[in-house]
C-alpha cells in the first residue's frame, strides 16, 4: 500500500453522532465531550450544527455549546449549516470555520434540508457571502455522493458538476460523504481519481459512515488516491435522521488505532481517545459500535493458561 505519512481527523460526533440521539444531552455534557476531544489532541472538531431546532432539536443548544466551550489551541472548531440564516448563527457564535451540507441526489436533500439542489446551492452562495465578511473559511459536504438510499446509484458526472458548482463559489474544501455506508473501496478510488484531479488546490475530506463494514477499507482507498483528511465519530456514534437505514459514522479510535498500526499519525493520544469514548457511552447510556473500546489496542497480551504455560518448551 502507498501510504501518506500523517492525516487529519476531524471529530463530527458532538453533530452527526448527537443529533441522532433521542433523549436530550445536557449541555454540560456536549461541552464535556468536545473539550474532552480536543484534549486528547483532535485537531478539528465539527461541535455543531445550525440548523432548525425544530427539525434538530438536540442540537437547539448550538450557541451556548459553543460559547462555553474551552478553545484548545491547536483544534479548529466548525459548525455545519446548511444556510445563511445558519452561517450567520455560526459567525457570530465564533466557529473558526464553516462546513456546510447539501446532497447529491435531489431527494436527499428535499428530505434532509427542504430544498432542491438549485435551492440549496442559492443559499450556499448566501452562506458564502456571509462567511467572506466573517472572513471564515468554508468546507463544503455532499451528503449522498457514493448513493443515495431513495434513489440508489448517483453518477459521478452529477457529484463533479455539484463540486465545480462549490468550487465556483469559493469553497476551500470539498468533503464527500458516503451518508449511509454504500461505498465500497473500487468506487471510491473511481470517483476520486474522476474528480480530484479536476480541481486543484481543493482540500479533500471523505466522510464515511460503517452501516455495511466498509469505511475503513473505504478510507485506505481514499488514502491511497491522496485524500489526507477524514471525518469520524467518537464510539462510531452517528447517522443521518433523514436517511433511511443510516448508521454510526466510523469509529474515531477504531481508525486511530488502524492508522497508528500501520504507522500513520494523526497527533491524536489514542488511550486518551478511549478514555473518551468509555465516557460518551455512560453519557448516551449504552455500548457504541466501536471495537477498540471492547477489544483492547492490539497489543494488548493476556495471561498464557496454566496449562499451556506448562508446557512451553524452556528457553535454553
Ligand atoms: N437556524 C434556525 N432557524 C432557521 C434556520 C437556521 N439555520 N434556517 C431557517 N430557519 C427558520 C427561518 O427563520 C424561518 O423561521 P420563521 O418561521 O420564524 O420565519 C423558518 O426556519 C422557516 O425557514 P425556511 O427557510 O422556510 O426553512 P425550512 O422550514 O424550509 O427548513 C432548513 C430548511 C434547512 C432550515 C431545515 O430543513 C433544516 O434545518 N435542516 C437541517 C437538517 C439537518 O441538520 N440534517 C442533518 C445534517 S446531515
Ligand atoms: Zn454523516
């Protein structure tokens, strides 16, 4: 394999993995967890969204969460929007930067943010607009880019004319999410070596979530095509309320430990991470998808049986 020496991992579970959470978080807690990430060495940390609090309510606490939390240096802290009405919010909430969301496939994004494509790309100009007088950076995901749960394949041709329409409008970044684990690691590197090429200087992101046990293959394949940046989720908390069948985002310490194995850094203190993870699960009341947490690291060695120890041949 052809792998990069480092990658950066942005932590999306105090957003994708929390608004999916039925019973409501405290604030203390949100606020607990994102500075508990950024302590153990995350360098971005998507903290929330802006969005409609009726349509999230979970997330109703944006501004507070944000307001209240401890600003490590060394963590950009984002907030996702999928407006201006929501940009503004998080302007002058102080996010450092802007991720925003609309889908590729037209029922998606009726389903998830009321809009058609030509609606949300007008509204993504108006988010732009207010990002440039904050003078914000603003990364742009496509939900649905490797299939969509309504309306199954989307073509590539449709995620390329997506990414020069946010391109066009100033996006520093681009990040291509796979909302409910459709990819597998053949289309991945297809779509990749179709679009990235096309836009240089664009900084790629591959959000994944592991509903069908392929984000890690899948990222590894992002690797290998040169993508250096992944969204992820403490415990693999996560899912879209608006996608049919839609589960946990891959598991932050479950890819830490995958890349630290095979000697890629991300700065993050892996135990630390875990420390984390076991106390997002008491917060949210239940045992997350993660394996690591279960598992142990893999250098982890048990006690050899009594019986096996008594026979192992005696070094000499
Ligand atoms: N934050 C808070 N309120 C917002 C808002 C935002 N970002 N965007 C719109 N509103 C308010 C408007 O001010 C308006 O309020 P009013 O009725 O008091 O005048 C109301 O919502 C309706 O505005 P409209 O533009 O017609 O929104 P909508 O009802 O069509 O909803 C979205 C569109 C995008 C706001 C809504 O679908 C949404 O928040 N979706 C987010 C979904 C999400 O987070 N999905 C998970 C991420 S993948
Ligand atoms: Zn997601």
């Amino acid at each position: 394999m052809t792998l990069t020496d480092h990658v950066t991992i942005c932590e999306v579970g105090t957003r994708d993995g929390f608004q999916i959470e039925p019973d409501f978080i405290a604030t203390e807690q949100k606020i607990e967890v994102v500075n508990l990430l950024a302590e153990a060495g995350l360098p971005r940390i998507e903290v929330t969204s802006f969005v409609h609090p009726k349509v999230v309510p979970q997330l109703r606490d944006a501004e507070e969460v944000m307001a209240k939390i401890r600003r490590r240096p060394g963590t950009r802290y984002a907030a996702l929007v999928p407006n201006d009405k929501g940009a503004v919010r998080a302007a002058d909430a102080g996010v450092d930067v802007i991720h925003t969301v609309l889908s590729a496939s037209e029922s998606h994004n009726l389903a998830n943010v009321n809009m058609t494509i030509a609606e949300s790309l007008e509204k993504l100009r108006a988010v732009m607009a207010v990002a440039a007088r904050a003078s914000l950076p603003v990364y742009c995901g496509i939900s649905t880019t490797f299939g969509c749960p309504f309306e199954g394949d989307v073509p590539v041709a449709q995620v390329e004319s997506i990414v020069r329409r946010l391109v066009d409008l100033g996006a520093r970044g681009i990040g291509l999410a796979d909302t409910t684990g459709m990819a597998n690691p053949r289309q991945v590197t297809r779509v990749l070596e179709h679009v990235m090429p096309k836009f240089p200087g664009i900084e790629w992101t591959l959000h994944t979530h592991d509903t069908r046990a392929m984000a890690i293959p899948n990222i590894l394949a992002a690797i290998e095509c040169g993508v250096t940046n992944f969204d992820s989720s403490i415990g693999g908390l996560g899912g879209c309320p608006f996608a049919p069948g839609a589960s946990g985002n891959v598991c932050t310490e479950d890819l830490v430990h995958c890349l630290h194995a095979m000697d890629v850094a991300t700065g993050i203190d892996l135990d630390g991470l875990i420390a984390v993870s076991r106390r997002v699960q008491e917060i949210v009341g239940r045992t997350l998808p993660g394996q690591i947490v279960k598992a142990g690291k893999s250098d982890r060695k048990y006690a050899v049986p009594d019986a096996v120890a008594a026979r192992l041949p005696r070094a000499s």
